[in-house]
C-alpha cells in the first residue's frame, strides 16, 4: 500500500495547460497571508497571556505599596 501511494505521488504525466502570469501574484499572496497568519496565532498565544501576567502582577505591587505607587 505504501509503495502504491509513493507511485502515485510520484508519477507525473503531461498536462496541456497554461498558467498565466497571474497565478504567480496569487501564489504570493497566498503565501504572505498564510506566514502573516501563522505569526499573528504565535503572537495571540504568546502576548495575551503575558500581558494578563505583568498585569496582575502590576497590581500586586500596587497593593503591597499602597495606592500611592
């Protein structure tokens, strides 16, 4: 079974088809969006949490040092 899925990724025959100048653009873009969106979850995931955490500690030393720090 693996060596039949292995043939058929790896036979190619000829196709009769043009690309055009514009595929190339989209591919670009496609993969710009999909790097763009990758970095954007890393971010969400990574900042938010620390935020809240320098947040709450923030506050724990307002309350330690009085309203006045």
């Amino acid at each position: 079974m693996f060596l039949f899925i292995i043939f058929c990724f790896s036979y190619s025959s000829v196709a009769f088809a043009y690309l055009g100048p514009g595929i190339g653009g989209g591919i670009i873009a496609a993969t710009i969006g999909i790097i763009v969106a990758i970095f954007a979850a890393l971010f969400g995931l990574i900042w938010f949490p620390v935020k809240k955490f320098l947040k709450k500690r923030k506050e724990q030393q307002k309350q330690q040092h009085g309203k006045d720090y």
